[in-house]
C-alpha cells in the first residue's frame, strides 16, 4: 500500500532575490505550477512594496524573474 505522502509533488520553489529598496536579500516561495506570474508583496525587512514578474518553463525552472520597486 502506498503512503499517501509519497504521491505528493512539490511545485514549490524558494528564491532568493536583493530588495530594490533596502538591498537586502529575501526570499520568496515561487510556485512553480503556474508559468507566468505577476502580483505585488512587501519586502518583509522593509515592507516596501515590490512587483514581482516570474516566468517558469515547462520543466518547472525559474526562466525569468523580475523584482521591481513600485513608484510612490
């Protein structure tokens, strides 16, 4: 019989990306079920708002990833 948890796949991918604000490295979890990917999310150091454009190809890989500062 199989163990229900070996059937799950992860299409969850964590990445690592410098703030445009405050130049920290973050990460974010990126899923990678989705191929393209466009919202906005606060850094969480310096809870600026960043717009994130991500691009994944059809291995599930990061083939693009944007992390722009939203003008204020």
């Amino acid at each position: 019989m199989l163990n229900p948890w070996q059937c799950v796949k992860v299409f969850m991918e964590e990445y690592f990306y410098h703030c445009p604000y405050c130049f920290t490295e973050v990460s974010l979890l990126v899923d990678l079920s989705v191929s393209e990917q466009e919202y906005i999310e606060d850094c969480e150091r310096c809870c600026n708002p960043i717009q994130f454009s991500i691009q994944v190809n059809g291995n599930q890989e990061i083939e693009a990833f944007s992390a722009e500062p939203i003008g204020q």
